[in-house]
C-alpha cells in the first residue's frame, strides 16, 4: 500500500517514469495504478492523438517499441498502455533493447496480471535501471478484512469485524469483487455509517445467520442445534453454499486450533498473530480448544479430508451434498 501511494504521489508531482511494468497475482493494484496514468497524466485535450491502448494478445513486442518511439504531438508526452500483457509472456524478453533506452517522452504501461518478470534476466534488471517495477502481490485471507477496514476509514466508514468476516468469506480474496460491493454499500449508506452484518445481508444478500463464518462459530462451540440449522439452510440452497467452500473454512479453522493447542504464549495478540487471525475472534478458539482437545483436533481434520474426497465424488456417488455434509458434521462433533 505504501509503495502505491508513493507512485500516485510521484506521478502527481511531476516524476513520471518512461515505463511501469505492473505485474503479479492481484490484479486490482495493476488495475488502479494503469487507470490513474490513463485518467492523469495526460490533458483531455492531449488524449487523442496521445493517448493509445493495446492489448497484448493482438500486438507483438515489436508493435508496442515502434509505437513507443514515436514522438507526441503538441503535446509534453505520449502515453502507451498495454493491456492484457501476460498474453506476450512467450516473447516478452525482446523488449530488452527499448528497456535499455526508453524514448524519455513515451510514458509506456505494461498490465502484466498473474505472471511476474524473471529478476534474473537482462529485462527486468533492464526496467529496474530505467523506469519502474511493481508487483501486485495477492493478499492472505486473513489480511483481507484489514484491507476493507483500511479502505473504508479512508472514505470516511467503518465495519464491524463480523461484516467484514462475512465479506472475506463470501467473495474470498478478491478485492475487485470486494472493492464493487464497498461501492455499492457506499451509495447507499451514508458517511459515517458503521457497516454492520445487517446491512450486508440487506444490500450484498449474504444471510448474517446462515453462513459458513456463524456455522465455524456453532461448530467451535459445539452448539449442534445451531450448526444443524445452518447446515439445513445450506442443503436447501446448494448453489449459494458449495460444500467444497464449507469444507475448506472448516478445515483452516481446525488447522488453524492445531497451531492454538501447541502455542506456549496464548495471550490474544501472540494467538492472533501465530495463527492469522483478528484478535476479536481469538476468543472463539480458547472455546473451541475446551471443546476440541488436540487429538480430537487431528481426528477432524482426517474428517474434513474424507468429506472433501466425497464431494469430488470419491467414495460417494451417491451422496448429495447436504448428506455428505450432515455426515461430516455428525462425525466432527461427537
């Protein structure tokens, strides 16, 4: 994030780069930083004869150095972006020799999503001399709700943990779907608003009891009238609710009591931290660790691999997925 901000700072200032080669897993950096050099750089008067997108599956490595050397017209620059660029991941490395000496008044953008440049290479060593590398690096789960958190203090909104939670939990790690849906709620709520789990489920469609974050919460507290309900829910609307996604949530959160059994240091910042979690959930584990000796910890675990074999239709032709899921839930609590 600070890297980020230390680009848009630059870029603002006037210290513009001849290339920016955005690369790596997360494409939502990739997308934010491109569209602020389309939106910014250039004077709308400027754009039209200045301004070019590509896309790299359509152009060649040679296309893209040519149309780089050209010289702007009435204008202070030129920019080039080139979108989709992992497409020319195969040739990519004959860019070397514009690297080496970039036209100082083409401002050239590489989209460069899901792959990275070798640092070992004459290319990146070359981009690294002359313009500017950043890698977009996918967030873990468990930093996404600090993330949302983060976006929304800057726009002026808070969450609850069990919203963002629910968010994380619902659209995974994805912060472009996630980014979308915080447009929406900010629309609709008003500055200042602290977004609660009911207003998820109100505008987003996530239900607040029946998801897998509360079922992990009955199934920790071994409160099986609860998870029974959430289960049924869940058969009753399979589409919503994949089992393979169930499954994987139980898995880490058990996984992740495994960690909590074999801590020596069990105050809240040290389990948080230990096992990547956000200390408002740490008390949920000392629960479930009363309920879930080590041993029984390990049996579940076995459990939870067996499950995920029968929802790939291993050993379970026949089962559906609310069964195969009962039967996991039955076997885990008793």
């Amino acid at each position: 994030m600070n890297q980020i901000n230390e680009i848009v700072s630059s870029i603002k200032k006037g210290n513009i780069q001849p290339i920016y080669f955005l690369m790596g897993d997360e494409p939502y950096y990739i997308d934010k930083i491109s569209d602020f050099i389309e939106e910014t750089v250039l004077d709308e008067s400027e754009k039209g004869f200045n301004q070019q997108v590509m896309y790299g599956r359509d152009v060649s490595i040679e296309d893209i150095a040519s149309a780089a050397k050209r010289f702007p017209m009435m204008a202070e620059r030129q920019v080039i972006i080139v979108k989709e660029a992992q497409d020319l991941s195969r040739t990519i490395e004959k860019l070397v020799s514009y690297a080496e000496n970039p036209q100082p008044t083409t401002v050239l953008v590489f989209n460069y999503k899901y792959k990275k440049l070798d640092k070992r290479k004459k290319l990146h060593k070359a981009i690294a001399k002359s313009g500017l590398i950043y890698e977009s690096k996918k967030l873990y789960e468990n930093q996404v709700s600090d993330w949302i958190r983060r976006v929304l203090s800057g726009k002026k909104y808070q969450i609850e943990p069990k919203a963002a939670q629910m968010l994380v939990e619902f659209l995974g790690t994805d912060l472009s779907k996630i980014s979308n849906e915080l447009d929406k709620l900010m629309l609709i709520l008003s500055e200042g608003t602290i977004i609660s789990p009911e207003h998820i489920e109100e505008n987003i469609g996530i239900s607040k009891d029946f998801n897998n974050f509360e079922l992990r919460k009955a199934v920790g507290e071994k409160n099986i009238l609860k998870a029974n309900r959430i289960i049924n829910y869940f058969a009753e609307n399979p589409r919503n609710n994949p089992l393979v996604m169930t499954v994987s949530l139980l898995n880490s959160f058990f996984t992740q009591l495994l960690l909590f059994h074999g801590l020596q240091d069990k105050s809240k910042s040290s389990v948080a931290k230990a096992i990547g979690i956000s200390p408002y959930f740490v008390d949920e584990y000392f629960a479930a660790a009363r309920n879930y000796p080590m041993r029984k910890v390990a049996q579940n675990i076995a459990f939870l691999r067996d499950a995920d074999l029968k929802s790939k239709g291993v050993g379970a032709s026949n089962l559906s997925q609310g069964d195969i899921l009962k039967e996991l839930l039955f076997k885990m609590m008793h």
